[in-house]
C-alpha cells in the first residue's frame, strides 16, 4: 500500500524544482512574507522543494528563529561582565543554559512554553511541553532531576478555566510523574486576560558532572547520525499539511488522509525508556553530538545539528521509521512527532549503541552521515528532496526590528492610582479583608494542584510547594543541592514593564535565597503579546532591559530563555508576562530553611526589609476592587543582595529556623501561610507608628518574613544591623495557642484559616464534591514535628540510620 | 544481606528502594526484567512506576516478566518480597497477593503525605514496628484503591492479613481503608504508599518507612 502510493504521488525533487521555477507555492499560508520567500528563492537560486519550504517556513517561524526578538539580545551582552560569566559552562544558543555549580558538578536547567497547544489540547498540550523541556536538558549531557511549572489561566470561576485548568495539571502530572520527575515547583495564577490564552511554561533542571557535558553539533566526516526514539507520524504537523493538500489535491495521496490533530501527543513511557537509554549511552561515552526533536522536528535537528558543525551532512529520509503511511518528505521534516532524539555517532561505535538502545526497546536509525562541505542534502528514495546551507536555515533567518511605541494609555494606567481605593480602617474590617484575601484564587492554597504531582520521586526533594523555592539535592555524599524559582507579578509588568519585570527577577532571587541557597544565574520564558504591536513591542523592550540591567546588578547571567509571542485574546493581548527562573546553589541541603514556623521550642518573629504604602498592582486592590492601576513597588536590586546575602549567612550559622517570602499578599499572607504550613499558632505585633492596612497588605518588595530561635536573637538582629539591613521583630510563634493573634485587630484560629485558604481550588475544580473537603483532618499538611512525636513512641525500637 | 530491587521498563523509585535498602544496612542488588535471575539475593522489592507504561492495566505486562517467574517461584518458597505502589500491582497480577487495585475514587493522581496503621507486625517487613502504630508516609497514585469481593475481604481480615490501613481520610478509596496486605506466610506484603520515600526527615515527612527495611534485615538475620 505505502508502495503502491509512493508510486503515484509526484515528489518535489531538486531537479524538479529547477525545472519548474514558475510553479506556485503556498509560502503565504505556510506562514512566510514575499519577502522571506524571495530570500530563500535567493540563497538556493531556484524556487525551494517542497521540502526545502516546510524546513525554512518552520524554521524561520517566530517560534523557532526568533526573529522579532533576536535584535534585543544585545541587552543581555551588555550587562554580562567576565565575572558573571565565569560558571556559565553553556549558554544562550544551546539547547539550554549550563552552570558549574562546585563539586565538578554542572547544572543544566531552562524554561518553555506550551502556551497554544495547551488551550486547544490542555492535557495534551501541557504534557509534551514537559516533555519537549526534559528532552532539551538529556540533550545536554545530564539527567533530569526536577520539573516547575509557572502557570497562568483565565478568571479561575470561568467556566472555560474549568476545562483547561484541570486539563493542563493532569496532563503535567501524568506525563511528568510517569517519567520520574519530582515537581518541586512553579505558579499558578489567575487572570481574566489568560481567559483565551492560557500561559503553560514548563522548566526543567538536570544535572551532570562536568566533564560530561554535551553540545550539540555534528563534527566528523563520515560520523553517523542516527535517529532513536519514537516512530514518526502525522501528528503534530501543523501548517505543513496544506503542502500536501495544495500539491496533491485531488490525486489520492490528498484524500482519504486522516488529518491528525496539530497538537502533538505524548507517551511518557517511550520518554523515561528514552532518558536512560540516552544516559547509557552517555555513561559509554559513544555520542558526539546529540540534540533533541521538538519544535520543527527533524527540520531544526538535522539542521541545527550540521549549522553547528564542521562539516555538512547527509540524511535519506526513507529510513526513517514512521507510524503512518504514505507521509511525503516534508511532513517527516515537519512532524512534531514526540520521544525522538538524534545522535551523532562514530562509525566504530554505532554497534555499541544500537545494542544499548536495543537493552532498552529503543528503535534506532542510521539515517546518514556527516559529510565533507557544508550543505545539508536530503534525499528520498535516492532523489535529493533538499540541498540547503544549513545556517541558513538555522541560525540566519530573517531578523525584524519590529515598531516600538509607548501605548497612549500608559500614562492613564499610571496615573490611576491605588489611593483613592476605599481601605479597611476598623479591626472588623481588616478581619474580614484578610479572610477574604487568603481565600481569593491567587493566594489560597495550591494544594489542589500540586497534590496531583509526584514531589517524592529519587529521593532528593528538599523543598517543593508550598515553600517560597524548590530544592534538590544533587550529590548524596556532600549534601550538594540546587534550588530553583520562577516568578513574574504580571500586573507589575503591565504598570511599568522595566521595573515589573526586575520585581520578577527580584522575587525569584529572594525566594532561592529564602530557602538558604546562593542565586547563581537566571533564564526566563518572556510571555507576551503580538510583536506585530507596537506597544507590545515596547513591553517586550522594557522587559528585556529590565532584566539584563538587573541582573548585572546582582551579578548574576543570564544563561538562556524563551521567547513566546503572539499570546492574545482576539486584539487583546494577555498581561506581559516575563517569567524569571532563578537557580542557586547550596552546599548542603542540610541548612535549608523551611517555610513553616514552629520548628524550635521558642521563635522569634522577625520581618526584614521595609513596608511603604505600595498598593499599584497588588493583589488587595486586585480581589477587593478589580483594580489595576498606578506603579508597581519600587525595586532595590542593591537592598535584595543584601538580603540574599543576610539569609544565606543566617542558613550558614544556624540562625534561621524558618524564612517565608513576603510577595502577593503581603505579610498578612506570609503569616498565614507560615502558620498554616508549619501547624503553629503566632502572636503578631504591628508597628503603632504605622497603618495596619499597609503593614498587612502592603506589597513591597525586598522582604522576608523569618524565624529566629530565641537563642539566636540578638546575633542575627547584631548582624541586620550593622549590615544596614532593616528589621522590625514582627512578633512570636505560639505553639501553644493553635492559633494566630494579631494584638489590636483580631484572633484566627489555625483551622479557620485553614478553611479559608484550603477551600477555594477545590470548591472550584474538584469534579465530585461528595466529601466533606472543609473538614481539617490531621493529615490536611503535615509537618515533621507532628509525626515524630506520635511515632517515637510508638515504635521506639526503631533507630536512626548513619 | 542482600535486598534484590527489580527495574521493569518504567519503573521509577527503583533508585528510592535501593537507597532504603543502604539506609537499613542491607546490600542492594539492582535485578533487570529480562534477566531470569536473582542474582542470589535474600528477598526482592518491587518499586513504584509505570512497568512497561502501565499500558493494558497497571502491573499486568511486568508480571509477565522473565524476573517475575524467578521472583514467584522464589516467594512460595518463603522469600520476602515487597511490592510497593505499582509493585503490589504487580504481585496482585501474578497472584502472589489476592485483590486488585482501581483506579483513584476522585479519578486523579494523588500525592501526598498519609498517615497508616500498621494492623499486622507479624510479616517480614514490618515487626519492627509497634502493633497500632501510626506512621506517616507519602502516598502518591492514580490508581491505588484496592478491591476485592467480600469474601476476599472478610477472609484478609479474618486471617490478620490487612497489614496496613489508611488512618484518617481515604486517599483513593480502597475498600475498608486498606493500604497493604500480606500473604498468608507473611512473607509477602504489598502496599501502596512509600515507605522508601520516608527514611530521612530531610527528603521525606518522616523516617517511619525505615522500620519495614530494618524488619526484613531483622527477618532475615541468622538467628
């Protein structure tokens, strides 16, 4: 049958193609101006194969070539001095940002999206970017340790939130936990301007010791290269297939075709058989090149991999396996097909790795070689299908200085401030505000979520939701670990993008930090609207700026990123969205700091940082008012090192027991959730001298909430002080009283908070409510101290290993 | 002593299984699906995963297993064996253990930290702990509600063979808030929440796991 077809569909060769300069091509709906497809025209000097046109129209797709932002890059140059670089290992340009993190061990981590597939297909959608993310860091050389997932949605009581919401977190969940990932952290924020457009960025963090780093180019004529993974099919196509429908229509290869859903679709199975299988490989030391299919497929693989090397390379598409018949060359070229890697391989050790791949029911391709020159040539079937200079394909695609415009309408935005917004004055009032706060959708409990991940997986999660970063230990022996964050406010953003996206930056830093772990470098996943837009464009400068010039301020590089463009409801485009991943190191895991208060037999509450009446943005004028307006807290890159510096010291020496970021929400919030999560009651006194309205609810950056054993008081507020960092003792934990006393204003009880805060995701998302889901029960969120105590003694025979 | 911990296709807390097996001093010997060997270990775990992708039925393509034909035969002679999340799938597919396990009553993946009453300290895995004790260990699954008919369960409770049960609220389900059984020699004992998530306070809500990989060292321990 697939015989029989092959034999009646005409393939557009290179010598076809020559022969036929005046046919026309559907360049316009595959996504490309007259412009790009002049230039191709140029740089082949012939009109493109078919195959030739899918590769470049996905290849120079926004997605993939980045072409509307790429003229930005030079803010990050700028602003990396030679110190920041140093660890940098690897950096922009490869699949993903690499850093020396001490030990000889080298971390690997970046973020993506999945922004449009997961609103179309929110399980499929969510799982393969996942997916797509993990394969980027085995690329890399390293095997992946955790996941994130910063996530926005529409107005979380839509009814289409409904569908995606529980769609995307299923579909993280069971791909993501089928591959043995611990999911250590992410966001999840609602707002009405993700309604069509929901943002569903996955990052994924790895690690390997240094010398194993892989990049991935294809050097060495006559070197192998072979595909291995998952077969090819129609799935995840996209735009190519009006190739097919346009060439053939009305032959039989154009009907009777199933069209296959553009979103792509995942097996976790194949991808966790893939990652050990490719680790193998790695442990024999038999691959010189490696990349990963996503985006583009075997387009941007076999291309990225020959622009990257010395030599050119030769590919005969017919081997490669496929899972559907009759596919023409350029639907193998584009195919999304997930699980797929290639590998560059020496002829004297393609035997080894096929019996590796073999061990693990892994199908493995020889599908060509690289070659002397510096062309890509395809063929099918013994016909060249495609001839092209693979960096014009990969890394010289067309570059946009796209318009930038201030919108009009920021300075209204600006000038419609906070201020006049009615306050709560009475306790009652401010009672009533801060239940009502911890129960709104963007504040309360995750738990609903996360619950559905697996954060237990390897053995190595030290840290993971609730708490303000994730952490993994990378290295049983020293206690080595890697903490990680992703933040982005994008109300702040949207106020003043330079300054709302350095408070992203400024959040994901504080927050590595709030877990005792050194902020060491950053990527980012930049989420906006259309680049065709001018004062999108501004955004997306600001933004950019914003982060390049803050992270010269804190030292620390940027090691990579994503661009997502194009996110929007009809013409309007969702809040932008920068999304900042941080990761740090520490030495040993064993001086992290937890979130939960209650920990020590008497604790100190101390609020470090400063408090002024910053409401532009914040989650209070948000929930109680629908308010967006005014400027965003202000940023103080100097006084956010500062803290890092004091919390990492307070790690250090012991000085700290537990440490909560103060960010959405405020303090009010910080002291709910700290409670909450570490079961304990507190006494809170406000500072008389200032309204208790802002001291609660205020959103002022640069600031944590810590815990301080009684013991160690006066050295850490000696050592605030004479730092110069600003503190305030906030007041104490109460183990006692199971609840928490703020003096003036009101009383809550632990469980009444906990209703409150637990209640909302699933009261909105749960599908049956048949239990009694506002009931606390003791296992609501344990806390260590709860089991040991009921434990020891009732197995007292059991002794501690070590 | 010598812990074998089996790796299937998918299998993911083979490396969690083999580090308790370290933490209650025992050796572990890592054992492959396609090798008819245990490789001369003195009692088999079978960890969490998806074996084979949990395609067809959780459990019910890595029963089929060369390894598994090793580990059955070995099991009716008296060799403890644990079976753990997709592990007790696994051994309740090959009839080492009655009953079967569903899919979540809230039809999605659940992880979190639960909290279990050991109802039976007699088996190989779990004298170490005391009769009633509660102990706190993650639970994490989307398919984890065990089922049998009446009979079955009436004849598990008759004979003292539910080891351990859910304390507090049911996290998937399971009939009578059984979380792990045993076989009728109490040898075998499949469950499904962590015990090797929960050796260290560090990585894990508590150590309350350990006590089931220091009994097997117990049980094994020339007298």
């Amino acid at each position: 049958m697939t015989e029989q077809r092959r034999a009646v569909r005409p393939v557009d060769t290179v010598k076809h193609a020559e022969s036929t300069p005046d046919v026309q091509q559907p360049y316009a709906e595959l996504g490309l101006k007259d412009d790009e497809y002049a230039r191709i025209r140029e740089i082949l000097g012939r009109r493109p194969t078919d195959a030739e046109l899918a590769m470049y129209s996905v290849m120079w797709s926004e997605h993939c070539s980045y072409k509307s932002s790429k003229v930005h890059w030079h803010y990050w140059k700028e602003n990396t001095t030679d110190e920041m670089r140093a660890p940098i290992l690897a950096g922009i340009g490869e699949n993903a940002g690499v850093v020396d993190v001490g030990d000889g061990w080298a971390v690997t981590f970046k973020i993506e999206s999945h922004n449009h597939p997961s609103y179309v297909e929110p399980y499929q959608g969510a799982a393969t970017g996942v997916g797509g993310i993990v394969r980027d860091i085995i690329a890399m050389g390293a095997r992946p340790l955790a996941v994130l997932d910063p996530l926005r949605f529409g107005a979380a009581d839509h009814p289409d939130t409904k569908r995606v919401l529980p769609g995307v977190v299923a579909g993280i969940g069971g791909y993501g936990n089928c591959l043995g990932l611990p999911n250590i952290g992410g966001e999840v924020v609602f707002d009405a301007s993700y309604q069509g457009n929901p943002l569903v960025n996955a990052m994924c963090i790895g690690a390997m010791r240094v010398s194993d780093l892989h990049l991935a180019h294809a050097s060495g004529t006559g070197n192998k290269v072979i595909l291995f993974g998952a077969r090819t099919g129609l799935d995840g196509i996209g735009g190519v297939s009006v190739l097919a429908s346009e060439t053939f229509s009305g032959e039989e290869g154009g009907t009777g075709r199933k069209k296959l859903p553009s979103v792509q679709v995942g097996d976790p199975f194949t991808e966790k058989v893939l990652i050990e299988c490719c680790l193998e490989l790695f442990a024999e030391r038999i691959v010189v090149g490696i990349q990963d299919l996503g985006g583009a497929g075997l387009s941007c693989a076999t291309s990225e991999l020959a622009s990257a090397g010395d030599g050119g390379m030769r590919v005969e598409l017919d081997r490669v396996p496929l899972r559907a018949e009759g596919m023409t060359p350029a639907e193998i070229l584009s195919s999304e097909s997930q699980e797929r890697m290639c590998a560059v391989v020496r002829p004297e050790d393609v035997d080894a790795f096929m019996r590796v791949c073999a061990k693990w029911d892994v199908i493995a391709t020889e599908i060509g070689e690289v070659t002397e020159g510096d062309r890509l040539v395809i063929t099918w079937h013994g016909e060249t299908v495609l001839d092209v200079p693979p960096r014009t394909v990969a890394h010289e695609g067309p570059e946009y200085h796209r318009p930038i415009e201030r919108p009009v309408d920021q300075d209204i935005l600006q000038a419609n401030s906070p201020e006049l917004l009615a306050r709560p004055t009475t306790p009652d009032e401010i009672r009533d505000t801060l239940l009502t706060m911890i129960a709104s959708p963007n504040l309360a409990s995750r738990e609903w979520v996360t619950s559905q991940y697996d954060r237990y997986v390897r053995g190595g999660t030290v840290l993971s939701q609730p708490s303000d970063t994730g952490m993994i230990r990378i290295d049983e022996e020293t206690g080595r670990g890697v903490a990680a964050a992703t933040d982005c406010n994008g109300r702040f953003v949207k106020l003043d993008p330079y300054t709302g996206t350095q408070l992203a930056l400024a959040e994901a830093y504080r927050n590595v930090a709030t877990g005792g772990a050194m902020p060491l470098a950053v990527t980012n996943c930049l989420n906006f609207g259309s680049p065709e837009d001018p004062g999108v464009m501004w955004q997306f400068e600001q933004a950019v700026k914003g982060l390049a010039e803050g992270c010269k301020q804190l030292g620390i590089p940027v090691t990579g990123g994503n661009v997502s463009f194009y996110n929007q409801t009809g013409s309007t485009a969702i809040l932008p969205t920068p999304v900042v991943g941080v990761l740090g190191v520490i030495d040993d895991v064993r001086r992290r700091i937890p979130t939960g208060i209650g920990a020590e037999a008497g604790e100190t509450l101390i609020l470090l940082g400063e408090t002024r009446e910053e409401f532009g943005g914040s989650e209070w004028a948000h929930v109680v008012h629908g308010h967006l307006g005014g400027l965003p807290p202000k940023v103080d890159l100097a006084r956010e090192r500062l803290l890092a510096e004091i919390l990492i010291a307070g790690s250090r020496d012991g000085l700290i027991s537990a440490a909560h970021d103060l960010s959405e929400g405020g303090l009010a919030q910080a002291l709910v959730e700290t409670a909450l999560i570490g079961q304990t009651g507190a006494r809170i006194i406000l500072d008389p001298d200032q309204d208790p309205f802002v001291q609660l609810f205020a959103e002022s950056a640069g600031r944590v909430l810590v815990a301080v054993p009684r013991t160690e008081e006066l050295r850490f507020t000696e050592m605030c002080t004479a730092r110069g960092l600003p503190w305030r003792k906030t007041g104490v934990v109460d183990p006692v009283s199971e609840a928490l006393q703020i003096q003036d204003i009101a009383t809550f009880p632990l469980a009444e908070l906990r209703r409150a805060w637990e209640g909302t995701l699933p009261a909105l998302f749960d599908v049956k409510r048949h239990h009694a889901r506002f009931t606390p029960s003791r296992q609501a969120a344990v806390e260590p101290k709860a089991a040991f105590g009921a434990i020891k003694a009732a197995h007292g025979t059991l002794v501690p290993p070590r | 002593m010598k812990l074998g911990v089996i790796t299937f296709p998918g299998t993911l807390d083979d490396v969690d299984a083999a580090r308790a097996a370290r933490y209650a001093d025992a050796e572990a010997v890592p054992l492959w699906h396609g090798d008819a060997d245990l490789r001369g270990v003195d009692a088999v775990i079978v960890p969490g995963g998806f074996s084979y992708g949990d395609y067809l039925r959780a459990g019910a393509i890595a029963r089929f297993a060369p390894v598994m034909g090793e580990v059955i035969d070995a099991a009716r002679n008296g060799m403890p064996v644990l079976g753990i999340c997709n592990g007790f799938q696994v051994l309740c597919e090959a009839g080492l253990l009655p009953g079967a396990l569903v899919r979540n009553h809230r039809l999605h993946f659940v992880c979190r930290d639960q909290w279990l009453r050991v109802e039976d300290t007699s088996t190989a895995w779990t004298t170490r702990y005391e009769p009633g004790a509660e102990i706190l260990i993650p639970v994490k699954n989307g398919e984890g509600a065990f089922m049998a008919d009446e009979a079955t369960l009436d004849m598990l409770e008759g004979e003292g063979r539910v080891v351990f049960r859910y304390a507090g609220e049911n996290p998937n389900g399971s009939r009578r808030d059984i979380a792990g059984i045993r076989s009728a020699d109490g040898r075998i004992v499949g469950l499904m929440p962590h015990p090797e998530h929960a050796i260290d306070a560090l990585t894990g809500p508590s150590d309350d796991g350990l006590g089931m990989f220091l009994s097997a060292v117990d049980a094994l321990a020339p007298a």
